[in-house]
C-alpha cells in the first residue's frame, strides 16, 4: 500500500505477513499482535526490522514493554470516526516511550491527518487511488496547535494564545 509521510508520498519496504502465511527469512515484515505473543521469540530471533499491527481493539498497553522491539507499530482505524489510533499512538509516544515509526492503517480522511501526526503518527498507509493534494493540504493547514505535540510542530506557549480568558491564570504565574 502507498504511504504518506508529511504530505509526501514516500517508500514502504515493509511486507504485512498474514497470521496463516509463513514469515520470511529476510526482510522488514509486520505481524499481527496475535500472532506476535504466539511466535515472540523465533520473531524476535529474526535479524531483520519486525513491525507490529495493532486492530482498534488492541490497546498499547497490550504491546507495553516490547514496544521498543519494533521497528513500526502500525494503528488501524477501520472506521474514520473511530479515535483509538489517536490514543494508542500517544499512549505509545508518551507512557511507553516509543521512539519508532507509527503508522496509521483504514479510513483515515485528510482532515485526520495532521492530527494523528500531532499524536505521535509518522506515516499513513492509503489506498493506490488515494490522491496526495488533500493530504498535502492538510499539513498546511495549521502551523500550531494548542496541545503539546508528539511530531516536530510547533506548540502555542502555554496560556498566552488568549490572555483576556486566561488572564487570572497568568497573574498565578
């Protein structure tokens, strides 16, 4: 599948490998969660990048400390109104200290884009027919945001953005 990263199409060396299809000796591969609890250690044993699939159901907690094992953790979002990719990609970055490639994987629209970037997601898997100028166009978008961001973003300074409405905060300061 095609990918985008920071509105750009860019290479995907990566081979998904079913849970039913045999692994192959060499290579960067991506496995189910399943599949990687039932076959860890001849995974692990591999001398290749390993990735890791997470469904929507799968928390990060459920990776945990072999989070930094992979290579990639790709997040899927069957469904664009389903947010836990969101979730599982911060959770990823901040409470387990992830510092790899994150994917987001399913129907992803652009306006999404940016934000799953803003979450921690390096790069998002689409469609061959998938048109890269709404992608584009959505990095463009915003230079900065409020919260604080997993990606190189720009962050607003804390409070100052409205100081009529935060202004008693301020004086605390």
């Amino acid at each position: 599948m095609p990918i985008i990263r920071n509105g750009q199409w860019a290479e995907n060396p990566w081979t998904n490998v079913a849970d039913e299809e045999t692994v192959p000796a060499t290579g960067a591969i991506i496995v189910s969660l399943k599949r990687f609890k039932a076959e860890r250690d001849q995974l692990l044993a591999r001398h290749a990048p390993l990735g890791l699939r997470l469904k929507s159901e799968e928390l990060a907690k459920e990776v945990g400390a072999d989070a930094g094992r992979f290579a990639l953790i790709v997040v899927e979002m069957p469904y664009f109104k389903d947010g836990r990719a969101f979730s599982t990609a911060r959770l990823l970055r901040e409470r387990f200290g992830y510092k790899g490639e994150i994917r987001a994987s399913g129907h992803i629209l652009p306006d999404q884009a940016l934000f799953l970037a803003r979450c921690g997601v390096n790069s998002i898997e689409v469609k061959p027919q998938t048109r890269l100028e709404p992608y584009a166009e959505a990095f463009k978008e915003y230079t900065v945001g409020y919260q604080d961001p997993r990606s190189s973003r720009a962050s607003a300074p804390k409070l100052r953005l409205r100081p009529g409405v935060f202004a008693h905060l301020q004086a605390a300061e």
